[in-house]
C-alpha cells in the first residue's frame, strides 16, 4: 500500500555536524561506556525532531548502545531497541534506566571507597605475592591473565566480587568494564581498537599524547574517574529524561516480533497502529566485530558472545560472500520488521553503502527508498581520520 510521504527535510541539509564539539557529541549518559559505531546524538536529535511527534513509537532494531532510545526519550517518544549483543543491551538498559540517584550515589561511592581500601592493602606487597594464585581475587581467564597488569586485575576482580552486594548491579558492572578497558595492556592512542596481538610491557611512544608512556599497572585510578564520572552522566540525563517508555530486547533482528519479552522479563505488546518510525544504523560488511571490541567485558561479567549471530561481522571478511550474506540478513531483518509498522512508519537507515546495495535490499523486503540523505563523516576517536561518506536512506512501506 502506498504511504503518503511527507519529506520535511531538504536532502541537501548539513548533516555533518563538523560544528558540534567533542564534549556535546558526548553529552551526559551518551560516554557511560565507549562503543565503536555509535552514532552522534545530534543526528538522531535532528531527523526525530523533524518527522515525529511526541508519543509516537520509534523502534531502532540494531540497538547498539542505546543513541536512539536516548535521544527519543527525550522528545516525549516512547521507543523499543532490538539488539544482538547482551553486552550491548547492559549499556542501554544503564543509559536509559530511572534512578533514585541519592541511593546510587551512595552504592558508587561505597563500592569505590571498599575497592581503595582493598588496593590500599596491596600496597608494599612484591609483586610476585599480588601476582600468586592463592588469594580469592584471581581468574584461570587466559585473557583476563593476559591483558591486565597483576594488580589492576585484582582490583578488578575485588570490584567484581562485591557487585552483588548492591541494588544497581548494572550501573557497577558498567563502572567496571569502562575501568577495565582504560586499564588494559594496550597503548592509549590504540584503546579504539579491539585488540593488539600482544599486550605492551614497558614504555612506548603515544601518539595520543604525544610523548612516553608508560603501561598501566592499575585500575583504581580509572574505578574512581569512572564512578564520579557516572554519577554526573546519570544525574545530568535524569534532569531531562520524560517519562516515554523504553523497552529493550535482545534478540537477532531477523528473528524480530511483538509482542517480546524486554530485558526484564516485561512483555512488550505491538503498538495499537503499529510502531511509528525506525531510526536506525545497521552493521555494515566487514566493518566492526561488535562483540570483540568488547571482549574484557564479555571476559569479566561472564556474559554469553553472540558474535556468530552478527549480521556482517568484521572476522567474515569484505568478500563477495560476505557482501552476498550482508544483503540476505538485511533484507531478512526488514522483511521480520514490516509487519509491526503503521501504514505512514517512516523507516531511517543509516549506512556507508560502499557497495551500493540498499535499494535492492530495501526493494526485496518490501520498502521502497524516497530520499537519500548525504553526510561526511570524520572519524575523531581514532588515528584514522580519513573522512568518508555515509547515506541516510529515507524509506517508506512500498
Ligand atoms: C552500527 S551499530 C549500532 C550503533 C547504534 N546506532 C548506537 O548509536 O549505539 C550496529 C549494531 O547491530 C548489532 N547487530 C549485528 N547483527 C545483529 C543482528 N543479527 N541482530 C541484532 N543486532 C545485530 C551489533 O551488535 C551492533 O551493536
């Protein structure tokens, strides 16, 4: 059935966002935890603000960590992510949860001063004793083992321990894999990467300093920058978070329907004319491995890895199979999509489509693309700064 399109944006508007600084691209919860492929807030901002209206239901079926959910929430949208990763999910459920901020003040800060006590104790110890496998805090993980000096790990494993001691489980274990991350064997100018194939020793050049540097023993300092740091992102976001629902599902998009049952345990039932909207970035062929960037995380919380499940995962290659397997999951993810969507839904797909494929993608799952939007793109995170080009595809149901 033919919609009918309202196009309220001149294709040819400034989407780069060259203007918007580091700290605003980064705004409250959207630095809880890093997260390679994320989305710039303000994209998002800009595309809900101009095609939606408050109360209408916006889903984003390749979550990630949350962009989408964040910003719809707060225009007064109620919104629903899809997303494969566990991991992933965990850092949307913390961005996006309603706190009583005075109790997690006091459960951050309660953990913090256990965990400086505790690394306070190691302190005078020879290395060999913190190193011993006879203490309570220690893991057989050959990565943990391999990636994290002795006594960071340690602190680690302390912060681990005592997590479920608390009521905002979540929040800690995020604390904690942020800390990781920061503290593992890896040279600062790389901490954008997934992983270097051999953990640095001793003192090297950083690029991102631009001086010597050395490899990090602990992890107390980056448990303690991380748990202020939190407590301000969460308070920050609380002051204008609405109250639209959000309801997170973790799931293969292929397999997607309603009603689900949300990371709680909730079911979450189709909306009465459907879902309004989809403002989403998809993974693209040979890309990013989304779990392996994240593994320390997966490592430490013990958490099942979906990465086989991903749709154009990075290990697969850039091939003309992965091309061909990219195009078929794509296109099954729209197709298990359509049926929950109104008649007028708008569907906003975010891609680099180097190899040209989305409007046979968007043609075999039943949509039919109006407008392409255009916008540069430079990487600022990492030392690949080349600048390239990605699409917004505006879509409707053919
Ligand atoms: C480009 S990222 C989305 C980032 C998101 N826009 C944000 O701002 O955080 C794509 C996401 O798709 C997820 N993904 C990959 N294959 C999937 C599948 N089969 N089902 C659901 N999610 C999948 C990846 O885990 C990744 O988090």
């Amino acid at each position: 059935m033919q919609s009918a399109v309202k196009i309220k944006m001149s294709p040819n508007v400034d989407l780069s966002f060259s203007h918007v600084r580091e700290w605003e691209r980064t705004k409250h919860v959207h630095r809880l935890h890093p997260y390679l492929g994320k989305f710039i807030p303000q994209l998002v901002e800009v595309f809900l603000k101009n095609n939606f209206t408050k109360g209408q239901v916006i889903l984003d079926p390749f979550a990630g960590s949350g962009t989408t959910l964040v910003e719809a929430n707060v225009l007064g949208m109620p919104s629903i992510g899809n997303e494969l990763s566990y991991f992933n999910c965990l850092i949307t459920k913390i961005k996006t949860h309603n706190y009583d901020i005075i109790k997690l003040e006091r459960e951050i800060l309660d953990l913090l001063s256990k965990s400086k006590e505790f690394s306070r104790s190691m302190n005078h110890k020879p290395l060999s004793e913190i190193a011993t496998k006879k203490t309570n805090y220690f893991t057989t993980s050959e990565y943990l083992n391999k990636w994290f000096a002795p006594r960071a790990l340690k602190e680690l494993i302390f912060y681990l321990n005592n997590i479920q001691n608390y009521e905002y489980q979540d929040v800690l274990r995020i604390i904690l894999t942020r800390s990781a991350r920061s503290a593992r064997l890896v040279p600062h100018f790389e901490l954008t990467r997934a992983e270097e194939p051999i953990p640095i020793k001793g003192e090297y050049y950083c690029y991102k300093h631009k001086r010597k540097c050395q490899p990090t023993i602990e992890a107390l300092k980056f448990l303690n920058r991380y748990s202020y740091d939190t407590i301000k992102r969460i308070r920050e976001f609380s002051k204008m978070r609405t109250n639209a629902p959000i309801s997170i599902i973790q799931g293969d998009t292929r397999k997607f329907r309603l009603p689900a049952k949300d990371l709680n345990g909730n079911i979450i039932e189709m909306p009465k004319k459907g879902i309004d909207g989809i403002f989403t970035s998809p993974p693209y062929v040979g890309l990013i491995d989304y779990h392996d960037q994240h593994r320390y995380a997966y490592e430490l919380l013990g958490i099942p890895m979906n990465g086989k499940e991903e749709i154009g995962a990075r290990s697969n290659g850039y091939n003309h199979k992965a091309v061909d397997d990219y195009r078929k999951g794509m296109i099954e993810s729209l197709k298990a999509i359509i049926p929950f969507l109104s008649e007028e839904a708008i569907v906003f797909i975010v891609a680099n489509d180097r190899n040209k494929i989305y409007p046979e993608i968007a043609e075999k799952s039943g949509f039919k693309i109006v407008t392409k939007f255009d916008r540069s793109v430079t990487k600022k995170a990492s030392r690949e700064r080349n600048p390239y080009s990605e699409s917004v595809f505006q879509m409707v149901k053919e």
